[in-house]
C-alpha cells in the first residue's frame, strides 16, 4: 500500500485529518534470539493483520520509514555508544548479547534499529507537514529503555527520545509531552530529560518491575523539577485504575505544561494476561487513554500526536490493544474534518 493509494480523492478525508501509519518489512529482520524470545518479529505481522482484519488499513495514510542518520542517534546517544553497538552488533553473524544489558542482537539488529528511529522521525515530519494529523509508528526493536550510553531491556536506540529532540532541533518545538503506558517504566527516556524543562516526561507502569525505576519520587532534578511524573499501579491494574490515573495526573499536568506535541510511549504489555506484565488493561482501556492523549493533543497542540510501539507480547491481546487505539486515533481524524 502506496501513500499515493490512499483515500484522498473529493469527499474523503484530506490528508491533514488522516492518521498515518508507519510501518516496514525491514523491522521483522530484528531477531533477538532462535527461540521463543517475546520481543519477536511476529508482533508486528499480528499487529498488520489484526489492523487489516478490522478493515482499518485502507483508512490509513501509509507512511514510508526511513534511516536515523548518526547525527540523528546523537542527539540522544554518545557517540562512544553508537561506536560500541557497531562494534558489537556490526558484521555479527548469530546472536549475541549488547554488553550494555539484556539486549540480544543479531546480524541486522543495528541496521533495523537505525530504521526503527528514523521511522519515528518521519512519522514526526509527517505530522509536522500537516500530511497526517496524528500517527502510529509500528517499529521495533523498541526503545523506551534505551538511556544515553546503554541499550538495555530490550532496546537498541530510544526511537522516542530521539523524536523529541529532533522536533527541538529541526522543527523548533519548544516542549514536548511523553506519556509512556508500558507496563515497565521507560528509564533512558526519563534519564535522557530528568533536568530538562523542556520535554515533559509522564508515566504509569508497575513500579518494582524490570527496570526498578519509576518511584512517586523521582519527579526531576535541577530546571526539570517537577517535569517527570511517575504513577506507579499495582499488580492487576485495571482498565478503571489506569484511566484515573490518565484523568486526574496526566490531565492537569499536561495543560501546566502545554506542550506543543505529544509523543506516546505506547507499550501494550499492560495488557491483560500479556507474557511479560501483570496489569489488567483489555483494548477498551487502551481506547479509553487514548481518548484521553488525543483530546489534549486537540486541545493543547493542533491535535499532534505521534504514538510508538514499545513493548506487548501476547500477540493476540496485541493486534486487539492496536486496533483499539488506532481506532481511536482515527476518530480525531473524524472529528476535525
Ligand atoms: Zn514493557
């Protein structure tokens, strides 16, 4: 499916209220190990199936990846890191693991990644164009773990991260919102802006879980003071807990901030039976927090909005969460026509 196939003839939606979706072949060649690893290829096909079961693809605008320039990795990383992930994960033939933590590699691993964070960048630049009004990035490895100097958790490169310093640096965003739902607490992005005022981090995970960060309590340092929020929940979160916390934390503290776009952080293993969390979020509470990220992007930032995969490994319960939140992402598209 081409851009150009999309539907944007007289009478349908224009461009500027679609929703895009990013997504490549290129992000199944990622393997992180022979056997039964969760974070495998097959996410993404059951994602594109699920998306083309409920007959969503044909309502998407179709966005073409492609690769992170170095430059573009370091904004966020030090290049003595990107020298280390070449160094151990370039020309690698078999599986091995990053040095940095537990992020098995394999022969395209480091190519895949470069793409993984482009793709979020030309998500980012599809928005900003007014090409699409709001997007979902379906790329992998992930990369909310990810800090400065260390791949970790499954994580190469911070996509997020790096998309909201690329939005500074190249499209003179001023602040940015991350709100991260991942069942576990996205460490290198909070680490990457812990004393930055100008990139508002906000999550909801269970604290205690990998990677142990992510306490009430660490709300940023120096200028980002009080730009970092965290709210724990507990084992067996439900749709209603989860959105409380969307409601009476994300809400208030985002019109605070007023941010002028809005990245998601958007980690499905807080879904219900998923193979790695313990919460208990179905696909109707991912709609629901959605509703609630979108209509700030509505109301706060001209309804920007770029969403990107993070973790979700029951494949099933996966490509239903999906469906669900882009479902939903759609219907801004709807409403501002
Ligand atoms: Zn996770």
């Amino acid at each position: 499916m081409a851009a150009e196939e999309q539907p944007n003839s007289a009478g349908e939606s224009s461009p500027r209220n679609m929703t895009g979706f990013l997504y490549d072949e290129i992000y199944l060649r990622h393997l992180a190990d022979q056997a039964g690893h969760p974070e495998r290829p097959e996410r993404l096909m059951a994602i594109v199936s699920g998306l083309e079961k409920a007959g969503l693809l044909r309502s998407l605008y179709r966005i073409t990846p492609r690769k992170a320039t170095e430059e573009q990795l370091t904004l966020v990383h030090d290049p003595s890191y990107l020298a280390l992930v070449q160094r151990e994960a370039g020309n690698l033939q078999g599986f091995r693991t990053l040095s940095t933590g537990d992020t098995v590699v394999s022969e395209d691993s480091l190519e895949v990644a470069c793409w993984a964070a482009g793709g979020v960048l030309t998500a980012v630049d599809a928005v900003m164009s007014g090409q699409v009004r709001n997007a979902f990035a379906a790329v992998r490895p992930p990369g909310h773990h990810a800090t400065e100097n260390r791949g970790m958790g499954f994580c190469i490169f911070n996509n997020v991260a790096i998309a909201a310093r690329y939005l500074q640096k190249v499209h003179g965003i001023q602040r940015v919102l991350i709100v991260d739902w991942d069942y576990h607490h996205g460490n290198g992005t909070q680490d990457t802006f812990y004393d930055d005022d100008s990139v508002f981090y906000f999550s909801t995970h269970h604290y205690g879980a990998y990677p142990g960060t992510g306490s009430a309590v660490e709300t940023g340092s120096g200028q980002g003071e009080e730009t970092t929020l965290n709210v724990p929940l507990p084992v067996g979160a439900s749709d209603a807990l989860i959105l409380q916390a969307f409601e009476t934390k994300l809400v208030p503290a985002a019109r605070k901030f007023s941010p002028q776009f809005i990245l998601v952080s958007a980690g499905f293993d807080a879904m219900r039976h998923d193979l790695l969390g313990r919460f208990n979020v179905t696909p109707d509470g991912f709609a629901a927090i959605t509703r609630v990220v979108r209509n700030l992007a509505d109301e706060l930032c001209q309804g920007r909005l770029v969403s990107v995969l993070e973790g979700g490994y029951r494949l099933e319960g996966l490509a239903e969460s999906v469906v669900a939140h882009i479902k939903v992402l759609l219907e801004a598209s709807v409403a501002n026509q």
